[in-house]
C-alpha cells in the first residue's frame, strides 16, 4: 500500500452548530434587545458559533428597511448607535477576532417604527486534537522521511451531543468515530511525510467551519512535543510549571530532582499529566529543584523534555544606597540525558528584572561573574527583582526554548530604622518647655529633619517637626499643673524614620503645706540623675539644700517666713547636665499671737497689750475691745499699737473683756480672732 498523502477529519453536526454552548441570552446586556417602547422586531439568520478567523453571513429575514448590524452589541440606547461603528445591510458578514461570547444586533425601522432584533454567537479557537508522531527513516530513492503517527481526539471542552468525528486516510476512506466514543486514540499508522491534516466542522446547513490545517513534515517541527517553556516560583515552596504538548492520549510523567539533578537517584515522579499550567511543590524553600516529563512515543521509545530548574533568590541585602543580590545560576548543563554534546547542548542567558515601584520594569543582561550584583538604588524608592534565565536547549535533534524565573522578591526602604538618639534632656524656663538633644545616633545618612513625640494618654504622638539640630521650644503646655515626657525621632535623607529616643520627662514641682516634692522620671539622657539642688529663686538665686538622685521631697521651715517665695529643683547628672522644674510660689502660713491678759499697774512686767506674729502680712488691720455688756470701748486699727489700759487718760476697771481683731492680708485672706482679755491691776 502507498503511503498516505493527506489525512483530513471531517466533524459533522445533527441539528445544532459547533460546540453546544449553555448560553442563557440575557448573560449579555440587552439594552435594545427587549423591544420596549412600541418598537418592532427585526430578524435575521446567523451561525451560533463560529471561530477566531473566519467570516460569518448574517441574511436579514425582518422586512425592514435601513438595515444594519452591530457585532459586538454591548445595550446601548439608541441614541449612542450612530456612534457606534456597524456594517450596512439588508446582509452582511464579520470576522471576530478574539474567542468570546459576541451579541448581534439588526436595527432599521419598520412600519415606520424603530426595529431591532438581537442574536448571540459563541466564537471559539477551534477543534482540541494532538498526534504522536515519530521518525522511522528516510525513504530509499526520495527525500521524504517515514514516520508513526497517531491521533488523539479528547472529549471537548463543550458537550457535542449528534457529533460524528471522520478522518480519512487518503481521499476517499472515512473512519467515523461517534462522539460518545471519545476521547479517541488512533492506533500507530506509517505515513510519509511532509503532509497535511485537516480539521474542521460541518454546521447544519453542511457549510466548513472551524478548519484547521497542520503540515507535519517531522518530529522536530512537531507542535505537540512535550516542552517545558516555562517554570515560575511563586511562592518560597510552590512554582508554576507551564508544558506544552499533547492535551490527549497518554499522559506525561512529572519528575522532580534537586538541583545536584542525580536523576537515576533522586528523581521523583510527582504527577501525571496532559500540557497546561499546574502548580508544583518545592519541598524545600532554600534549594533548587528541576523537572522533566517523558512519555511512551508511537515507535516504542520514550519523548521526554530537558529539564528546567528553578532559580533560588537568595538574599537582598539591602544596605540603603545599594542592594546586593545573591542567587543559584541555572544550570548551563543538560543533566537528564547520556547523549554527547555533539547530540545535547544548551545555552542559558541570565537577566535582572528589575522593577522601581510605581514606575519602569527593566531588564538588565548578567554577563560576567554574577551573582552577587550590587545595584545602585534611589534611596527613596522601593525596588522588586527577578532574575530570569533563558534557556535554550538542543537535544536528540530538537530544539528546545524555556524561561526559567525566581521568586519575585521586593525591597521595601521604608522598614530601614536607623539608630536612635539617645544624648537628649527636657527643661522648663518659666513656662516655656525645651527639649535639647545632641546627635550621637552614628547614622551614616544625612538627617534631614527632627520629630518631638509627646506622651498623650499612653500613646506616642509627632507633635512638632524642626530642621535637623535645631532644639524644641513649646510654649502650648502647662509645666505648673504636670510633667510632660517625650521622646524624639529623625527622618534621614532616604526617608527612613529613626527609633525612637529614650523617655525623658520634666521635673514637676508641687507644695503640699509643709515640704516641696517632685516627679521622678529622668528629664535626660543617657545618664541618671546624680543630685537634686533646691534652690530659692530671687533676685539672687540661692541653692537652699540638695538631695540625692533617690530623694524628691524637701520639708520647709515657715515660722519666720513672711514673704512669699519662689522655689524650684534642679537635677544634674555626672557630666553636668542640668534640667530646671518649673517654679513654685510657697506662700507664708499666717499666724498672730496676742496675750489673753495684761498688768497695766505701773509695774515693768506685762505693763502694755499689743500683738505680734508675722504682721508684715496684714494690709488692713481692726482690734476691738468690748465690756461685759457688748459696749465697745475702744478700737485700733493701727496693727503696730500698744495700748496701757486707758481710756481717755482713765485707766479701765479690773476685770474679763471681750477682744475682736479682723484683718486682710496682702494674699487676699482675711484673718478673724475672737478671744477674752483678762485686765489685772
């Protein structure tokens, strides 16, 4: 028998077009297609399905006049159609383009009314099939090649209930296979080649649609050879694995090996499966694994892949101005085969891809001794990194072409903290509270600004930003009533936020009658407090008393004091550094003392009444004395008298008297004073 020149598969439909679709008509928006307010109804013939590439017929079947169709209807009113880009009528034909459900529509006017009518048609790629194929030889006296050859049908992706599915092995001999009896796989059939396979579909009125033609002319220019184009990691233990091929017949086997690639000992058969995309495990994040299918070819050997490999990104370290890139190179080797390098070779060409966030994607060539590679960054920009190696293999006389990328790893500048400051102090100058500090942080950047966080119910808040080394002055708060901690904090010149400083909070100062006390928290830093100094302040200030760094009470003595006077502490470490509480007014205690009796006899002893105490303290002074009756007999308001028991040069009788004093003092108090007076003569 001579070899086939041709073979052709023929695919007949009973009574429905091309891959019966599920297809509700409203899945589409309908806009016109409902007919509403009084219009008429059009109609027209169009195929259900079709598929990328070809023209369809529509043929209008309304009557109506002024016809036109719309391919790719989206529910418009009808005041956007003008607009809208549309083939004229009564027939027509279009050729879609992309694979996708399209809504027809037919508009024109009839009966002197608008009319419209719709129809959807499903566009597809065309008919699923694949073939084994390989080469016997070469024919004695021709120069064509002898090869195997098998067809593999699988069950379409849309149920194609009525299909007959026919090819031919010549001109004229048909084998039919019933759509039931799918998925179908040909036995191995002898065919010469260069020839050409034809695939299409018979729509119900017996028109072609849908053709496919494929020259096979040899096993190198096979488009179902298993090939692994591409192999993405995704995730530390998970990669996407991309395989062309067969869709049908035998599956390929899956292997896994790490990346040392001693298959005959570590390769793992991990899946079976036709070509597409899946995802596969990488059992360990911190190595580099390889894959490779084989399968069972129609001349009783094996097809199989080389192998691609993952490439492990290592490490980014990032240090501000310059990341420094570490990964496992693909292997320049093909290690799943025994074949001379006469019969396999490779080539693999690295690249960075490189990515400033929010802007370009570049690619950047890795020739030379790479990895590490150091690249100059922006500092003020956040960068992700692949790195991708374009692998291109020659084996057992194919060629292969596959992309084999890392993980997708990205710099984020802003989780940089650098070092905090720590040479700092707080200080009130009468109302006015300071924060001071010097820079000891030893950041290498320049610090373009400085940031004050007050402590606000717990929590840090920014309450004020100054240029870089200047100090802070805040005029808002009330050092008299509380003490106010606060911490500080940088921005350097890529932006990157420092930690924050230590706490440091000022010195409250408080009287409670008797002793002054203070807050303990350290108004500086780094270090503690050595001692307290007390100090009176006056025209000449005066250091009263000091206290350790553990003490923060002073009693005071009052008895004599009958001025107001202003104190405040001071804390000092060891290097000197001072920091001011806010100033306190401790007002004397009022006190007055005057005898409940007196010997105006002309005797030296207790001759005169008067009184004593703090007076300086009295603004307005009342003593009066009154008799055993309520009369009042005399009254001084002079707070300095003595009085020798006269009235008028007339001394008073012996005896118990009544003695009022009322006085204001200069702090806006008022000072009463009951009391019995005894006269003895």
């Amino acid at each position: 028998m001579s070899l086939l020149k041709s073979i052709s598969l023929h695919l007949y439909c009973k009574g429905i077009l091309f891959f019966l679709l599920s297809i509700s008509f409203n899945s589409l928006a309908q806009g016109l297609c409902d007919l509403t307010n009084g219009a008429e109804a059009g109609g027209f013939d169009a195929p259900a399905y079709a598929c990328i590439g070809e023209r369809i017929d529509v043929k209008d079947k309304s009557g109506g006049m002024d016809i036109k169709y719309i391919f790719g209807y989206s529910g418009q009113p009808a005041s956007q159609l003008p607009s809208i880009p549309s083939e004229s009528g009564p027939n027509s034909n279009w050729e879609f383009l992309e694979s996708k459900q399209f809504l027809i529509l037919q508009y024109g006017t009839k009966n002197g009314k608008p009319m419209y009518a719709c129809k959807t048609v499903v566009v597809q790629k065309g008919i699923d099939f694949s073939y084994n194929l390989c080469n016997v030889g070469v024919i004695p006296g021709d120069t064509k090649i002898s090869g195997k050859f098998s067809l593999q049908i699988p069950k379409q992706k849309k149920e194609m209930p009525g299909y007959t599915i026919k090819y031919n092995l010549g001109a004229v001999i048909d084998i039919g296979v019933p759509y039931t009896n799918l998925p179908f796989n040909s036995s191995a059939q002898q065919i010469e080649m260069p020839i050409t396979l034809n695939v299409f579909a018979i729509d119900m009125n017996g028109k072609k649609i849908c053709e496919s033609k494929e020259v096979i002319s040899g096993v190198q220019s096979n488009p179902f050879k298993p090939q692994i184009t591409k192999l993405e990691v995704i995730e530390p233990n998970k990669a996407m694995l991309t395989l062309t091929g067969a869709k049908s017949g035998t599956k390929y086997s899956l292997y896994r090996a790490e990346n040392n690639r001693d298959y005959a000992a570590s390769k793992t058969k991990i899946d079976e499966l036709y070509a597409g995309t899946i995802l596969v495990d990488l059992p360990d994040s911190s190595k580099s694994y390889c894959f490779m299918v084989e399968r069972p070819t129609s001349c009783g050997d094996w097809e199989e892949t080389p192998d691609v490999c993952t490439i492990l990104l290592d490490t980014i370290d990032n240090q501000i101005t310059k990341n420094i890139l570490n990964w496992t190179n693909h292997p320049d080797l093909i290690f799943n085969t025994i074949l001379p390098p006469s019969m396999a070779s490779r080539s693999v060409t690295p690249k960075l891809l490189k990515e400033t966030v929010g802007e370009s994607k570049v690619s950047i060539p890795l020739s030379g001794s790479y990895p590490p590679y150091t690249d100059d960054i922006n500092c003020k920009k956040n960068y992700c990194y692949q790195v991708s190696a374009e692998i291109k293999d020659s084996y057992s006389s194919l060629n292969y072409n596959a992309i084999s990328l890392s993980l997708k790893r990205c710099v984020n500048q802003g989780g940089i903290k650098p070092p905090p400051i720590t040479d700092l102090l707080t200080t009130v100058d009468n109302l006015l509270v300071n924060v001071n500090y010097s820079d000891n942080s030893g950041w290498f950047l320049k610090r373009d600004s400085c940031h004050l966080f007050q402590n606000i119910n717990g929590i840090y808040t920014k309450i004020k930003s100054v240029a870089f080394q200047d100090n802070f002055s805040i005029a808002s708060l009330f050092p008299n009533e509380q003490s106010y901690c606060f911490k500080i904090g940088y921005t350097d010149e890529c932006g990157n936020n420092s930690k924050l400083s230590p706490e440091i909070c000022t010195i409250f100062l408080d009287f409670d009658g008797t002793s002054l006390f203070w807050t303990s928290n350290l108004p500086f830093s780094p270090d503690p407090i050595q001692k307290y100094e007390i100090e009176e302040v006056s025209n000449s200030p005066s250091i009263i008393s000091v206290k350790n760094g553990a003490e923060h009470k002073e009693e005071l003595d009052l008895s004599f004091q009958e001025e107001k006077i202003k104190y405040r502490v001071r804390a000092v470490d060891s290097n000197l550094k001072l920091s001011n509480s806010n100033i306190i007014e401790v007002s004397p205690e009022f006190r007055l003392y005057i005898p409940n009796a007196f010997t105006p006899n002309g005797d030296t002893f207790n001759p005169t009444l008067s009184v004593f105490g703090k007076k300086n303290m009295i603004s307005e002074f009342k003593l009066e004395i009154f008799d055993r009756w309520g009369r009042q007999l005399i009254v001084f308001h002079d707070k300095d008298f003595k009085w020798d028991g006269t009235i008028d040069n007339k001394p008073v009788e012996s005896g118990i008297y009544a003695l009022k004093i009322s006085a204001h003092l200069v702090n806006g108090n008022t000072y009463l004073l009951n009391n019995n007076l005894v006269i003895l003569r």
